[in-house]
C-alpha cells in the first residue's frame, strides 16, 4: 500500500484506516485547487455582482414588457421582417419577451454561482449499504414478536379464510381484462362496399356519371351510405377503410387488372376504381401522377402502378391497392359491381 | 333675337355632337378598362383574325416540337382538344415555350403579350372542343365558402401541393410547384386542364362554385401572415426539425459547455 504523503496531510495508518484520512488521502489526489480572479480581486468580485444584478434587473424589464405587450399588442396586427417574412407581431413580442426574462434569471443565477459563490471542491464520503448487524437481529426479533402474536399457526381457521380470499382476490382482475373485447371478427376484412352500392364524391356527395370523369381525371369517392353508416356506428371506421380513387385512363394504357372478364369488366372503358389505403401501414392515398399513372403514398413513398393492377413499383408495401369492380347502373351512375376481394389496407395478424 | 340667333356659330350643332360621343367613350374606356384583355382582342378584329394571328404564332414558335397540325410530335403531345385553357396557363406563366427538355416545364418569365398569348389559346382552342379560357364571373370568389374549400383542398390538393401550398416533391424529378404566387385564373385553369403530372379535376365532379372555394382558401393561404413565428417556408416537420436539430439543440449543447466550464 502507497501513500501519498507529498503534503503532509495524509498519515499512514497502519490497519484500520479512518474516515478522515480517507477524506485527505482522496483530496489529495485532486488538483490543487486555484483560486478564481474574483476571490482575491475584489473590484473583480464587485464587477461580477454587477454583472449578475444587470441580468436580474433586465428579466425584470423584460417581464413589464411582456405585460405590456399583452395589453397593447392587437393579435391580429402583422409585422414584416425582410427574409424571416410577415409575423403575428403579438406572438412575436410575448415570446421574446418572456422568453428573454426566464433565460436572465437563468444566466444571472449561473453567472452568479460560477463566478461569486465558494468554489472549494468538497469530497463527500459514501458509506457501505448493508445495515450493521444489531439493527439486521432487532428486524429478524421484532418480526418473529409479531407472527408469534398473530397466532398465524396456531389459528388455523384464519388462516384458511385469509387463504381463501387472497385465491379468490384476482377473478375481477381477471374478470375486466373481457372489456379489452369482443374480438374483431370481419371488422378487418369487410367494407361498406357491396354489389349495386353507388359511388359518390367524397365532399359533394353527389353521383358520377362516366362522362365527369375526363381521361387523366380522378374523383376522390365513397359509397353513397356512407354518412348514414357514420350515424349508426357513431365513428368515422367506415370512412377510414371505404374511400376509394376512380381514375380514367386511356384504355389502351392499361396493361392489366386485378380481375374481371370480356363480359364482365372490372373497369369502365377505361375508369377504374381502386381503395385509397395503402396496404403498407393505411395511409390514404391521393398522390396521383396521371401520366406515368403512378399513385405515390406520402407516407413512405410506396409507389402503385394504377396502369397495371396498382402493383407495388417501389416502397414498402406487400401488395397492391385492391381494385374495386365497378359498372353503371339503370340511371347511368357509377355502382360497385362487387364488394373489394381482399381486405383494404395493411397487413394484420389473422390475414391470409 | 335675330342678332342673338346669328351669334350661334354654324358649326356649334355638329360640335355638340362630337362632345357627347368624346365624352361617352371616355366614359366607357374608364368602365371598360377593367376587361381591357377581352377588349383588346376585340379591338384587334373578329375571332378568325385572331385564330389567323394565333395560327401564325403557332407555326413560329410552336410547331417545331407540337407539329404544323400541333398534332404532336415524338417529345411533345397533341394539342388537339386540349382547349385555350392549357394554352393559356402554359404560356402565361411562362412553363411553355420549353427552355430545355426536362422531368417537368418550370415557370419562367413569360414569352408572349396578353395578346399574343390570346392569339394562341384561340387557334389552339379552335382545333377541337375543350377545357376554355375562364371567364371573369367563373373567378369571382366574392361569395365563395371558404372553409369548404379548405375541406376540398385537403381532399384534392394537399397531396402534392402540401397542407399549406408549399409545393412538394413527386418522382423522377417531377414536383408540385408552390401556390404562393398562383393568381386564381392559373389554379382554375390547372385544376380544368390537368397540366404535365397533375390530374383533371372537372367541372362535373370539382364544379365551379367548388373551384371558387378553393381559390378563396388558396387565396387566403398566400396572404396569411405565420402567426406561430418563422414559417421556414412551411414546409411542415422537416425544416423545422432540422432547425430545432441544428440551432436549438446547438444553442443547448453551448449552454452546457458554458455552465460546465470552470473559472478562472
């Protein structure tokens, strides 16, 4: 065992070592500590306390113009700064100001704990956790006092009645945990779309003839229950799973589709319609490039070529858009000609 | 009486005359002026002058990529049925005539007069039926319902054109320009015609009053101040996060070197 003994503070204690010679022994592995400008100049000291008292008096400033701001400040009034733009001169003033007042104080108070405040490094000692051992056998004492008092085994009926409850104490625990339900069943799987539902546009609501759509157009469209399906389930499920995209293309552009047959087509002479939740996490989709026919989701850039059965091109989804079949009905209104054949949107746990 | 009846000079009766007509058409000119663009092209002869004019124009500075017939050409598409509205926004802001063969016409000081522009959008216009020109009651927004376009422009626009008109990036070096600087006679065109990438939205299914409605809420965007302080060209969470990231967490980590630093 070496000592450091270069100051004189530290003696070697043979055996058993006390906690102040501990204490000096680790000081004296610190550097020397070297007193600050301002502890032996005192117009430096003073030129500090002014200091922090300036910063101290400016957050007082600034909290009166912070008042005053928000009693004279109109929040409709606009103020132009050349390349930041035009602001909400209100919000500009209460945020600087108040800003500017809670930083003094904390710059003044650092300032002031830096620069005035004793700066002696002081080493403070951390003691062993373990409890000594009188205190650990008076525990061990004062429990076995207590049992012996409950009569725990010499009671067998209260112990058996106490055995009972605490096993039957976690059924309601259990019990709630059913709330978490019902399972989802075809929630999932299903949508509002069913064969003859017509078309509507999202936000007009009103029905699309083949002729509204021009080629390169699209319609952002909902089934025509929608709103009353809204009303019976009292959320906005339906809206999140049912909106669908009718885009019209040249026919000779398509390249293929998810389904369909000569005499049966799943588009309109070129109008096909297709869910606007992307398959990878249910984001709607509207990004629509009408001449490479792309549909980009904003989310993560998985790209669907709507040309040729909305194929994933790039990105992150699995799969494609489902398609949804569609024809017109008696009055010449766009209809599903069907439900979707796979569920819309992401994957999920149970899904095939 | 006689002497008072020969004072009246011979010519005072014709003169009368030439007064009221001046004063009328000046009268006119000041009420007229607002559509002086509509007038001009009047002024300049009926439609087939100006259909000949445009014509002319056409086979100068247009035909060498959209062909003699502006049939199109192998770079370029048909302009048959694509109506005066296309030709009016491409050549009033400037996108067509095309500097360069690129992912998409950017917007460039424009080439043409009102007149000549006119011109054009009238011969092309005149091959084949198709989207027109606005008239000025179409762009009136005196009584459009602005928080209804809001709704249609959330629906229909923010994909591209970003929540707050800030334009965005599509692929293969194509992007949604920004609507900061789009006059309501643009958007409506745009919307009609479905330049380069973007889709057609048509008067059936976006009807005029729904145009309307949007141009008031793009309006209004374009003159909002930024209220919540540096908008940092709202571009949304990433400019603003890379601000907080580069400047805020910057100013924090000088703050820590500073409280941390002894004194001597």
């Amino acid at each position: 065992m070496s000592h450091n003994t270069d100051n004189g503070v530290v003696e070697a204690v043979e055996g058993e070592q006390s906690d102040a010679a501990r204490l000096a022994h680790d000081e004296s592995q610190l550097p020397a500590h070297r007193p600050r400008r301002t502890d032996y100049d005192p117009r430096a000291a003073k030129r500090a306390e002014r200091q922090v008292a300036i910063m101290f008096g400016l957050s007082a400033v600034f909290t009166i113009l912070f008042v005053v701001a928000f009693v004279q400040v109109g929040t409709e009034e606009v103020l132009r700064i050349p390349f930041f733009g035009t602001f909400g001169r209100s919000n500009l003033y209460l945020g600087l100001t108040f800003g500017l007042a809670t930083l003094l104080i904390g710059t003044g108070a650092i300032h002031w704990a830096k620069k005035l405040m004793n700066d002696h490094e002081v080493v403070a000692e951390r003691h062993p956790l373990r409890s000594p051992d009188e205190s650990r056998e008076e525990a061990v004492a004062a429990f076995e006092a207590g049992a012996e008092d409950s009569g725990f085994a010499s009671r067998p009926i209260i112990r058996r009645s106490l055995l009972g409850a605490m096993a039957l104490f976690p059924i309601p625990l259990v019990m709630v945990l059913r709330d978490l339900g019902p399972l989802p069943g075809k929630v999932l799987e299903e949508t509002a779309w069913k064969p003859g539902m017509r078309i509507v546009g999202a936000d007009s609501g009103i029905a699309i003839k083949p002729s509204d759509i021009p080629v390169g157009g699209i319609v952002q469209a909902i089934p025509a229950d929608l709103p009353e399906i809204q009303e019976i389930e009292g959320n906005l499920n339906s809206r999140a799973k049912d909106v669908v995209l009718l885009v019209r293309m040249n026919p000779a552009d398509i390249v293929s589709q998810q389904g369909g047959t000569a005499e049966e087509p799943w588009d309109f002479n070129g109008i096909m319609c297709f869910s606007r939740i992307c398959t990878h996490v249910g984001c709607p989709i509207a990004l629509y490039e009408q001449r490479s026919h792309h549909l980009l989701c904003p989310c993560h850039q998985s790209t669907f070529d709507l040309a040729d059965s909305a194929n994933v091109v790039f990105g992150p989804a699995a799969r494609e858009l489902p398609q949804l079949p569609i024809m017109l009905d008696a009055e010449g209104y766009f209809v599903a000609r069907d439900g979707f054949n796979q569920p819309v949107g992401p994957s999920y746990w149970e899904r095939s | 009486m006689k002497t008072l009846k020969a004072r009246r000079h011979r010519a005072a009766a014709p003169m009368l005359v030439l007064l009221a007509l001046a004063l009328i058409g000046v009268m006119y000119a000041a009420v007229g002026s607002a559509t002086t663009a509509s007038a001009a092209n009047e002024v300049q002869g009926g439609v087939d002058a100006q259909i000949a004019a445009g014509k002319k124009l056409f086979a100068e500075g247009c035909s060498s990529c959209h062909g003699l017939g502006a049939q199109g050409g192998p770079n370029a598409p048909t302009l048959i049925g694509v109506g005066s509205a296309a030709v009016d926004f491409q050549v009033s802001t400037g996108r067509m005539p095309l500097a360069a063969n690129q992912a998409q016409a950017p917007v460039k000081p424009v080439e043409y007069s009102d007149l000549e522009i006119a011109q054009l959008a009238a011969f092309v216009g005149s091959l084949a039926p198709g989207p027109q020109i606005p008239a000025d009651a179409d762009l009136n927004t005196q009584n459009a319902d602005m928080a209804f376009g809001g709704v249609l422009f959330r629906t229909n626009c923010s994909q591209c054109h970003n929540f707050a008109g800030s334009g965005g990036a599509l692929s293969n070096g194509a992007y949604g320009p920004n609507l900061r600087d789009a006059s309501p006679r643009e958007i409506y065109e745009a919307m009609l015609t479905g330049p380069e990438n973007m889709p057609v939205f048509s008067n059936q299914t976006i009807t005029t009053s729904d145009k309307q409605a949007i141009i008031k809420y793009i309006q209004n965007m374009q003159t909002e101040p930024s209220y919540g302080g540096w908008a940092l060209g709202r571009f949304g969470p990433v400019t603003e996060g890379a601000f907080v990231w580069i400047f805020a967490l910057g100013l924090l980590v000088a703050a820590a070197v500073w409280i941390g630093a002894k004194v001597r």
